[in-house]
C-alpha cells in the first residue's frame, strides 16, 4: 500500500467516525469532521499534507492511488 491510498483511507475513515460520534455522542466530533475537510482542502491547495511526512518516515513509498496494482 502506497503513501496516497493511506491518507485517503485514514481521512475517509476520520471523517466517518467523526460523523458517528457526533451523531451518537456529542456535536462537539463535528469538529473533528471540519478539521479533516480543512486539512483536505489546505493540502490539495498547497500540496503539503503532514500525514505525509509521518508516513514517509515510517519508509512507505509514494504511487499513483487510482492505478491498477501490478501483478
């Protein structure tokens, strides 16, 4: 798995969680749904996304998310 399909896997999944706590628990989790959005928007502005960094030093590679895996 490349550094791309897990920024979009772990903001997918924030933003549903997010959604579910807010709805079952507190409104206060929106905040969190508003926070991903933000940092979704900010990064496809300025290409800087600090999931990005982390991943990179955790030695995962960078690939195109939308291309069929090589077999």
């Amino acid at each position: 798995m490349n550094i791309e399909r897990i920024v979009l896997m772990v903001a997918g999944t924030m933003v549903l969680l997010s959604l579910i706590l807010g709805l079952m628990f507190h409104p206060y989790w929106f905040f969190l749904t508003a926070f991903v959005g933000a940092n979704l928007i900010f990064s496809s502005i300025t290409g800087f996304c600090p999931m990005v960094l982390v991943l990179r030093k955790l030695g995962l590679k960078h690939g195109s998310p939308f291309t069929k895996r090589e077999v």
